[in-house]
C-alpha cells in the first residue's frame, strides 16, 4: 500500500469514527432520555479521543511526509486531499493529549454550569468555570499559532473556517458598522406593520408542513430525518442527515423557517462528493461556507418575494383562516422585520452582523489576554450600546446568551456574517448564471439555484478554500458589496 | 497505575465504545432513514474494530499476566472481574483479525439476501451465502475450543451463556421433550376458547397504556426511552435503556406483552451495580440470565392470575368497549393459549421449548459437520414433525424464520428455554422469601418481585456464573423441575 492509500484508509477510519459521534451528538439532543448524560459524555470523550490517537499515530506523519497524491483527472483533488491531511495533522500534533483532556472536561463542566447562570442571569455563578475554558482555549491556541504559522485567535478560526483570519474579517466588519450606521435607521422608518397571522397552528399540521417544505427544496427523507429539539440544528452523517425544529402553536413561522434554514445545511451535505466520501477534501468547505448554504436557502430564496408569493398560498391552505396574512407583501413585512434586539438567533438580516461584531472583538480581547473574564459583562454591554443603541438589561440578554464561549468555542462568530455575506454574493452569480431563477421559485421550485449550488458549491466540496471557492463560483473573493446591496434592495427602498 | 488499574482503564473504555455502539445499533433499527444502511454498517464495523484492538493489545496480555485484585470487602469482585477480563481476552486473542473481518461481511451479506429470502420462501436463494457462514462459524469454533478448552460448538455457547455448555443442556432437553409429549394433549384437551377484545384499539391508547406499564413495572424514563421497531427488543446502555415495540389497531396484545418482555430485560440492566458500570464483572450474567429477567416479568408475574386481575379494568379503561374480555380469566384463556404453531416468536410457552430444542440440535449438527447447509429445510422439517406432530408448508415457517443463523449466531438458541426455565425457578424461590408477592401482583404492584430480583439477580451482575447465580438466589442450580411444575399448575390442572 502507497503512503497515500494508507492515509486514506486511516482518515476514512477516523471520519468513520466521527459519524458515528455525530449520530451520538444528535441523539443526545434529540432522543436521550436525561440520565443518559454522563454515559453519553464518556462515550463522545472515547470516541473523540480514538480519533485524535489515529491521526498522531506515529505512521500517520511518516506517511504524510513521503505520501505523493495521485496523478490523473482527480490530481487537483488528491492534492488538496494531502495538503487538508497535512493540515489536521498539524492542529493535532501541536496539542498535548492533556491539554485536549483537561478541555474536554472544563468545557462540559462550564458548559454545565453556564444553562443554570443563563437560566438565573448569574454571571457571577459561571465566572470561575469560564476563567478556566478561556485560559485553557489561550492555551490552546498558543500551542496551535506556532504550528500553523498564524496568530493565536486566527488559529482558533482556522479550526472553524479554513484560509480566513482576522485579518480579513476586522475591515469587512468595520465597513459594516459603518453601513448599519446609516441603514438601520432607514429601514426602521420603511417598515410597515404586518398583519399576524392568528393561531393557534396545530403542531401535526407544522410538522406535515415542514416536511413537504424540506422535500419540496430538495431533501429526500430516504437520507434524513426531521425531529424536534430544544434548538434547531443540523448533524448526521452526508448520507444521513438530520434536521431539527421547534413547534409554537402560537407561531408557526419559528418551526417553518428553521427548517428551511437547516435545509440548506443539509442539502450542502447531501450534495458533497459520493467518491470522496470520508476524506479530507470531500468534506465541507468550512463553518462559514455551511452558513452561506442555509443562509442562501432560507434568507436569499426563501424570504425572496417571489418564493413567498408561493409560499403564501400553501401556508393559508396548511393553517386556513383569514387569508390577508398570507399574502407575499404581508409575509415580507412579518418576516424581514427589522428590531434592535438583544438576543442574536432572534436578530434580522441587518443587525445580525453586529451581534456577530461585538462577540468577535470581545473574544479577540478575551484571546489576547487584553480583557479579563469578570470584566465581560461590563464590556459586552458597552459595545453593545455602541452598536445598535441599548444597553442589555441583564447578562442573560447579554454575555450569557450563547453556548458557544461557555462550550469553550472562540473563533466561530464570524462564521455566521461572512456566511450571510457569501450567501449574497453566490445568489447574486447564481441570478447571473440562472436567468430564471427566480421565475422558478415563484413557482416553488428551487431547481436552478440547487442545480447551480451542487454546482459551484456542493460538488467542490473542500477542493477549493473559502475564497478560492468564491473565485470560481463568483469570479471573485469575498465581496460585502453584494450583501450590502442585497439588504439596500430588500430594506433600503 | 497497577496492572489491575490499568486493565480497568482498558475495559472501562472497550465498554465505552461498545455502549456507543449499542446506541447506534438501536438507532439503525428505529431511527435511521433506510439510506442510512451502507455509512452505519461502517461506523459499527469500525468502533467493534477498536474494541477488539484495544482488548488484544499487547499491553492488555502483560497485565493480565500480572495482575492482582485488590482486597477488600470487594475482593470477590475483582476476582471475578479478573477472571472475566483473561476469559475475554482469551476468546478475542484465539481469534485472528481476518477471520473476525471476513465473518462480519459473510453475516452482513448473509443476513441482506435472507430478508429476501424469508420474503420469498426461497432458500436455494440464501444456501451458498448460509454455508460460507457456516464454514466461517466453524473455522471461529475451531479457534476458540482449544483456547478455551470446550467443544467447537460449547465454544459458541459461551459466548452468549458462559458456563453452560451442550452437555448441560441436551439431558435438560431431552427430559423436556418427554414431559411435552404427555403434556401437550392434556394442556390442548383442558384449553377454553377466549373471548376476543373487539378493536380497533388506537395506537395513542395502546403507547399510552403500554408508558404507564413500563413505569408501573418500576421502569423510569428518566433512564429509558419506549419507542416503534419492526421487531420488539430492548437495548441501549444501562443508565439508558431503550425499549421497542410495534402496534396493531386489531390486536393490542401484541404491544402490551411485548413492551412488559422488554421491560423485564431493561430492568435487568437498570439494577445492574452502577460501582461496577463497564468492568466485566458488572455485566448481565449472559443471555440466558437475561432472557430469565424478561419472561420471569413477562410469563410468571404478568401473566399471572393475580396480576390479570389486575391489569384487566385498567386494559378496559384503556380501550372501553365490552368489559367481559378483560375479566382475569378470560385474559388467561387468551394470552395462555396453547397451539402446534410454526412460528418460534408465536409460540406458546409449553411449545417453545420445542422450538428451541429443534434448533438447538440442528445447529450442533451444522457446526460439527454432520449437517450440510444443502440438507437443512429437510431435516428441519422432520425434526419440527417428530417435536409437534406436522411439517410446515414451506421454508418461510421453517428453517428461513428466524435471523439468527443467518447473521452468524450459533449457539444462542437454548438461551431462551434456559431463561424461561431459570425464570420459573426463581419466581419459585421468590415467591418463598416473598410470601406477598402474589398479593402485591393482584394490586398491580411488583415491587416485592423486583427487590427480590434487584438483590438476588441484578445486584449480582457477573460476579457468579449462570449456575451460580440459580444456586444463591434458589439454592440449586438449574432445575427444570420447576418450570415443568410452573407449566403443569398453569396449563394443565
């Protein structure tokens, strides 16, 4: 066996291994019965800890040192394949086992702590357990910049979204504040007061609902489930994705467009490339890329005047009642509503991007040592006052109201925003490509844009990095122009 | 760390990897979207992959070379836990890696074509996949005898009942298959025909009942969950155990009984000592122990006179309707019925045996060679002719029925009669130390059962062999008189 085949072997066994963490992850939050935990922690930790142990066996870097990809048509894909094997051995070598151990065990314990303090808007009570996950991730990340060549926060980004560092995000996120400046209050003044639909929505008629929408937009349940969860989110396995949402009889648009948005993410997995399954180089482009996928779905297609005017009518024969609400005009008004809220997955289209600002500056100060842990409330509410004008009554809608920090995740908030940028470009080359696209999806129909998606996206799987991908499916790297211009067409006129 | 310390680290984490199997493997069969198939296979064939490496590693032989258990108040435990882990390690070593690989493709194929074949009653279909099977069953047995210092097919038997071999069981057997030719005329003279529930009886009602069972059977779904299979069966972890069934709007019965069978096996799990989660020595006792804990739940307390009696106005209340059916006698009659069917999963519980015994000696005869694969469905069906008086009609009620040997299980038959007969021994010496026992079933209640079960059976996890355990909990070791005496009293006076 060739270095390079041995390799492949090897990585398949420990994207094997992941897969079926991921089955075990989506369980937990969807089927465990509550004193399943700590089994079900031990059994990830295991599990994770194999994977690890298989990727710095000592062969795994004789092997990558001596291993030359294969020539013929797939060359550029085994290239990249080698070059993405290099790279998670890299990250990996660089950590000491007792680091990833002592991690694994502060941030569950934090993680842990954090739902109670969130809960009570107690920051007092998850301090001490953040102080340690923040200094373990400093940790972490010093071990990492090193190895990789890169600054210690930009380190930890590149475990989320591959080829983006701060350097790139921090001038995109400046230009934004200064847009929403001038945009938020503009929007505010355009908007117009929507009719509410009036329930109640049964929630049998949502799920029937919210299946026939993720079908109608491309998933087949012969390769997916969809289930309910306290959060909506995205997991499984490429041929075996699975999807959750929230049912409110009060509200149906919360269960609605949640699937639809993972709808977009499970499509990105369905759509990556069969015959790289298991390597590297078949696996997403990264975090921020996966956002673009549901982001493009939910926010480009979905809330697009032409799929809500035949969205409409399905939605007053699902629930019936008086049809006014229905209409395309109203749905836009309910559903690109633009607030200053304080809560970010409650957030619109255009202040999202500063919920997204605030956290990455307050983590880079958090990773570079320039903002102590107890000093965060104080700092969080101050940005977010200079933001979008209000300061957080309390840290449960403040600092507390992510997981991400608490589970010891720094470097992944800017995943979201340069998503929803991505999402406004790759629709804007879409349209470009699809003359009809949208005539399409005024007919439900999203064949064009997925089509063009497993296209440029999908089929490119991690071939190409995040800018690199945006290259060749835009003709160019990432651009905010095309989100700034996509929020002034929607909000701004 | 000790060798003994060491050990436990290395089987705590065998254990783990299993238990993340065990949730996978329920998964598979009642969650996963049916293209799910090919991705979980791997995942399943990856971690039982690990488990076996860590369990052969070298480091694993040398420390249990030199091993010592601790003393204590717990030093019968590690004693038996030592021994359990060299016999573990004894069965994994005497196998080589090829082997076990090429055996779980040979069940896997196997067991695919099979549901086709059943489908289709076309054994010719699955003969060549069947004997390369067995031929693999056998070259297993061939390694693990000499190892182990049994009988290639004994060999086989220890790995679901330890301690227990063909010579234990073919006079037990043998003497049952007298005791039937008398009984069965006798038991069929006495029966009454019952009357039968009218339907439909809706699937919420039935899931409903079938919950509140469980939990009245002292199952707490803060540890459980009670789900749909196509088959019934229990699994999952034993601080979360997982139940299934399946439901019929025409016929409760089958749901009801089922969920109470699964409920005695999760119970077994549930009482398992939680000091003693994933060492050996904290297991269930084998699978006829455990078949024990299901039917002594199922057969002798559920289906008793005095728990009907109970269970009947609460099955009426459940589904309305004529309450004469749900009078305790009239349960008996219907859920004691006794009749010469073909199929081994409806059988009656004085027929069962027969079953077993039919597949016991056919699958001895396959593994010593003096059966071909080509010559099966024949002697099956003498064989089933000679036990119940008539030959069935074809292979799908004949030799094509069960999965078992299609997916490579020899040697786990006699498990089940094992278990219905240790189950009447222990309600027999159960009943003795708890004389209000029936009393507690005539008001629904088991917890004088299950406290005698948590203390004499489930507490005791591994730490004695099967006979063991029967002598400490009954003062003898197995005794087929007292289940002959259960049958005789219950169907035949």
């Amino acid at each position: 066996m060739t270095p390079y085949a041995s390799l492949i072997a090897r990585f398949a066994r420990i994207a094997t291994i992941e897969e079926a963490a991921a089955v075990l992850g989506w369980d937990a939050a969807v089927m465990m019965p509550r004193g399943g935990g700590a089994a079900r922690g031990e059994q990830l930790a295991v599990l994770a800890g194999l994977a690890h142990e298989t990727l710095v066996e000592p062969k795994t870097a004789a092997d990558l040192a001596t291993a030359v990809p294969p020539e013929g048509p797939d060359a550029a894909w085994h290239a990249a394949n080698l070059r993405l094997m290099r790279h998670a051995h890299r990250r990996a070598a660089a950590v000491p086992g007792a680091l990833v151990q002592a991690r694994a065990r502060a941030n569950s314990d934090c993680e842990k702590i954090w739902r109670d303090a969130r809960a009570g808007s107690d920051f007092p009570a998850v301090r001490a357990a953040l102080t340690e996950v923040v200094a373990l991730t400093r940790e972490l990340a010093g071990c990492l910049a090193p190895a990789l060549g890169m600054s210690p926060y930009d380190a930890l980004m590149d475990g989320f979204q591959p080829g983006i560092g701060a350097g790139d995000v921090a001038p995109v996120f400046g230009a934004y504040e200064t847009f929403l400046a001038r945009a938020l209050p503009t929007a505010e003044a355009l908007a117009t007061a929507p009719l509410v639909p009036r329930g109640p929505f049964p929630v049998a008629a949502q799920e029937a609902l919210c299946r026939s929408l993720a079908e109608r937009l491309g998933l087949d349940f012969a390769h997916a489930r969809l289930d309910r969860s306290a959060h909506p989110f995205s997991g499984g396995t490429p041929t075996d994705v699975r999807i959750t949402t929230r049912y409110d009889e009060a509200d149906f648009a919360q269960a609605v467009l949640a699937v639809i948005h993972e709808t977009g993410h499970a499509l990105y997995e369905r759509g990556l490339p069969a015959r790289f399954a298991r390597h590297k180089v078949g696996e997403a482009a990264g975090m921020a890329a996966h956002e673009s996928q549901s982001l493009i779905v939910e926010m480009q297609a979905a809330r697009s005047d032409a799929f809500l005017s035949w969205l409409g009518p399905r939605l007053h024969a699902a629930f019936g009642g008086d049809p006014a609400p229905y209409a395309a005009t109203n749905l836009g008004r309910l559903w690109r509503r633009v607030g200053r809220g304080f809560i970010r997955v409650d957030a619109d289209e255009i202040t999202y991007p500063a919920h997204v600002i605030l956290r990455f500056r307050l983590e880079q100060a958090l990773i570079g040592g320039e903002l102590a842990v107890a000093d965060l409330p104080g700092a969080w509410n101050d940005g977010f006052a200079t933001l979008l004008g209000a300061r957080p009554p309390d840290d449960a809608r403040g600092c507390l109201q992510d997981i991400h920090w608490y589970d010891g995740a720094f470097g992944y908030f800017p995943s979201y925003t340069l998503g929803a940028m991505a999402a406004a470009q790759l629709m804007a080359a879409a349209r470009r490509a699809e003359p009809g696209l949208d005539a399409a999806l005024a007919r439900g129909e999203v064949a064009p844009l997925l089509g063009w998606l497993r296209r440029e996206v999908h089929g490119r799987a991690s071939l190409l990095g995040f800018q690199d991908l945006l290259i060749a499916a835009t003709g160019k790297p990432l651009d905010p122009g095309d989100f700034t211009a996509h929020l002034t067409a929607r909000y701004l006129t």
